[in-house]
C-alpha cells in the first residue's frame, strides 16, 4: 500500500482532494496533514474520517523537525502538497505569515522527501500553486507555462518562490517534482472570505455586498472538481519536471459575477427577481489588485487529456445550494466551532 502525503488537506480544495483519494484508491493510505487554522476544518471531511485507508494528523509545516519526524515514521512514497496561507488581503495585512507558511514550510518538505527516500524511484512531489505568480493581463492574453513570473502581492511572491524552490530542489537533486498552477476556484467548503461564498452569505442574510473599485477585475473560474480531477491526472500521468495549468476557460468580471450570484440566490431564496443587486457597495480598490487572470490550458488538455466539463452557471447554482443548505457548517465556520469538534474526535486518538 502506498503513502500518501497531503498537506492542506482540511481546505477548500484540500478536502476534495482527499476525498478523491480515499474513495478512488484504496490502495493508498492517505495522510491529511493540517493545522486547522482558520481555514481548515474537519468538518469538511466527516463522511470519510472512518475509512481504513485515511489518517487525519494535526501538525504545522514550518516545524522542521516535526516534518522530518513524520516523514521517518510513515515513510511516505509521495507528496501532495497544497497547505498555504492563501488569501491576497492577508497577505497584505501580514506578509510576514505568508513568507513562513509557504516558503519556509514549503522548503521543509523538500528537504524531508530528500532526506527520507533513499532513490526516487515511484516518488513523486506534486506542489499545488496558483495563476497570480504570473502578475497581471491586459485584455487580451492568456498564461502558459513558459509566462514570466510577475507577483504582484506578497501572497503571490510567497507562492511564487516556492514554486522556485520545487523546481531548484529538481534541478539541483533530480528530486521528482511536479507543479501546477490553477485559476480561482469556487464550489463547497470554500471558506467564507472568499468572494463567491462571501457574496451568498451575505445576500442570503440582507448584508452589503462589496465590490472592489468598479468591479472591473477579471477572474477564470474553476469548479473545484475539475480542478481536482485535474490534480489526479497530473500526479499519475504527469511528466516529472513538467509545470501544468489548469483553468476553466470561463472569465468574469467580478461585478457581473456579483450580479449573477443575486440572480440566482434570489431565485434560490424566492425572492423578487434582482432584488438583492441593491446591496452591492463598491469600495476602495485592493493595494496592488491585478486586472485580469486567464489561464491558457492547452498543454494539459493536449498532453493528459483533461479538460473542464462543468457548465458555470449550473456550478454557481449548484455552489448556492450547497451554501444555502448547509447553515450550520458555516455557523460553525463563522464562530471556531470546528476547533471543538477537533478536540473531541482526535485529541484521544493521539
């Protein structure tokens, strides 16, 4: 049976990839490694804390030896490794954080796989990062892999640096690497911050609604399971060394976006049609706000074969739902309620 590392895996995307890997393999065993800070939540993963091939561990990445101790007792044959300080007004607010987390966790373990596998051989280290390491477009464009790099916010250099330490670690070690880099995703289980889970908590409860600037930004959205679908084919079917993008080919500017939130949460809420457009609010632009992302995905499609299949406005309706339907997860979200819950299930087991 294999190992199998994933880090983050009480996030958003995390969760799903988790998720993914119990259910679809079960000669795997997965080991979840999160903190459980703000944003994770095990919660998100309650339907599989049982399975014989899932083990949950709490620990933080930047505890060097802490890595290196795990990595000697579960002699993991591979990583996934998504766990990430990864909100763009953070990092502004505490870059400090962000350098910590993603740089430094990032080059523990690197260091600990280098450390722990005597050769490579059916290894593999696949370090999961994000399209803002490009900077911005006009408006026309897209990302490819061969983009410079272009950060423009600290959350976007912390990532961007290491995705640098990844591939030195590959070209220094022969360390067998793989990365990608995706567009904004959005579905269940996505923290409340974020744009699109934020927007519906707050149309469903009268709030206002913000929009930065004049919502002139523009984002590729990414349904998280096409997002993770993606994942699993490029951490068994990817060339080692090789950088992939992954993006919905689906771009938005956000106030329309907004917009069309209103339209279907209304709908979902029965309320009167377009109703809640009178609570959007524009306010001050974000320091450093990127105009446009968009993600050419080509050499993944070409290459492995995958392609997004989810139609967005069927994802927004069905990302909605899940939200208006599951009040008290988020509740819990709201209030640390999940640091509780973590307590009572996992504190026994050691």
């Amino acid at each position: 049976m294999k190992s199998i590392l994933i880090t983050g895996g009480a996030g958003f995307i995390g969760s799903h990839v988790v998720r993914l890997f119990v259910n679809l393999y079960s000669d795997y065993h997965i080991y979840n490694l999160d903190l459980l800070t703000y944003a994770g939540n095990l919660e998100n993963l309650k339907d599989i804390e049982s399975f014989p091939n899932y083990t949950f561990l709490k620990g933080d990445i930047t505890d060097a030896a802490f890595i290196d101790a795990i990595f000697k007792k579960y002699q993991f044959d591979a990583v996934i490794h998504l766990a990430a300080e990864s909100h763009v007004d953070r990092s502004i607010m505490d870059p400090a954080a962000f350098v910590k987390t993603n740089v430094l966790g990032t080059l523990n373990l690197l260091n600990a796989s280098r450390s722990i596998w005597s050769n490579f051989e059916n290894k593999r280290f696949y370090h999961i990062s994000t399209d803002e390491v490009y900077g911005t477009l006009g408006e026309e464009g897209y990302f490819t892999e061969n983009t410079n790099y272009d950060p423009r916010s600290p959350y976007s250099a912390s990532k961007a640096s290491s995705d640098h330490l990844v591939r030195s670690f590959y070209h220094t070690y022969q360390l067998p690497v793989l990365i990608s880099n995706c567009s904004n995703n959005y579905g269940p289980y996505q923290f409340p911050e974020k744009l699109i889970p934020l927007i519906i908590h707050n149309i469903k409860h009268n709030k206002p609604l913000p929009v930065y600037g004049k919502g002139e930004n523009i984002r590729d959205w990414l349904w998280v399971g096409d997002h993770v679908n993606a994942i699993d084919i490029i951490f068994h079917r990817g060339i080692i060394g090789e950088t992939y993008n992954i993006g919905g080919s689906n771009e938005w500017k956000n106030i329309d976006l907004v917009e069309k939130l209103c339209d279907i949460t209304d709908a979902a809420l029965q309320r009167k049609a377009g109703s809640s457009r009178n609570l959007i609010h524009f306010v001050k632009d974000r320091a450093g706000h990127d105009l446009r992302y968009a993600i050419d995905s080509a050499k993944l499609q070409n290459t492995l074969g995958w392609k997004a299949s989810m139609n967005f406005e069927e994802g927004l309706k069905q990302t909605v739902a899940w939200y208006l339907n599951h009040e008290t997860w988020l509740s819990h979200i709201m209030d640390g309620s999940y640091t509780a819950y973590y307590d009572s299930q996992y504190s026994k087991r050691g």
